[in-house]
C-alpha cells in the first residue's frame, strides 16, 4: 500500500491513473474500512470525515501509514504476560 501511495504522488500517467482509482475507493470509505477491519482504528478515524482528494489524500495517507507503522515498531507484543518487542528476542 505505502509503495502504491509512493507511486500516486507522481505527475506521470500512471500517478494520475493510480491517483483516480485511490480516489474512488477513498469517496466510498473503502480506506477507513479497510484500515478499521485490519486493526487500525485511529488511521481509519482519521481519514474517513475528512474525505480528501487528490495530492492531499495521497499525503494524508502517507502520513498516517508512517504513523502506524512506528507505532507497530513501538507496541509490544504480549505472551504470557510477556512483553516481546522482537520475534528474535523470543
């Protein structure tokens, strides 16, 4: 997904084309959707009133996908009472 976000913020045919069929799915609350079924609530929180367009909800998305994936880096996983912030560390 972030690759594809990556690829939309250009200004060649292929950006623009990526950028229309993000924008489809982003009018019909597919982003916020799928954000919310695969555990990311405050993502999909965040994008879904504000119904952005274009290079702004390219960045916005961007954004937030940064976001999250620094907040995965920093949220432990917990077995057992055990708290594991690396698979290796196991």
């Amino acid at each position: 997904m972030y690759r594809v976000l990556l690829k939309a913020r250009g200004e060649d045919t292929e950006a623009r084309r990526l950028r229309s069929i993000l924008e489809m799915y982003g009018q019909k609350d597919k982003f916020s959707t799928w954000f919310f079924m695969h555990g990311f609530q405050a993502l999909g929180e965040r994008v879904r009133p504000q119904r952005l367009t274009g290079s702004r909800m390219i960045a916005e998305l961007i954004q937030g996908l940064k976001d999250e994936i620094v907040r995965m880096h920093q949220t432990p996983l917990v077995v057992g009472g055990v708290k594991i912030f690396e698979l290796r560390t196991c």
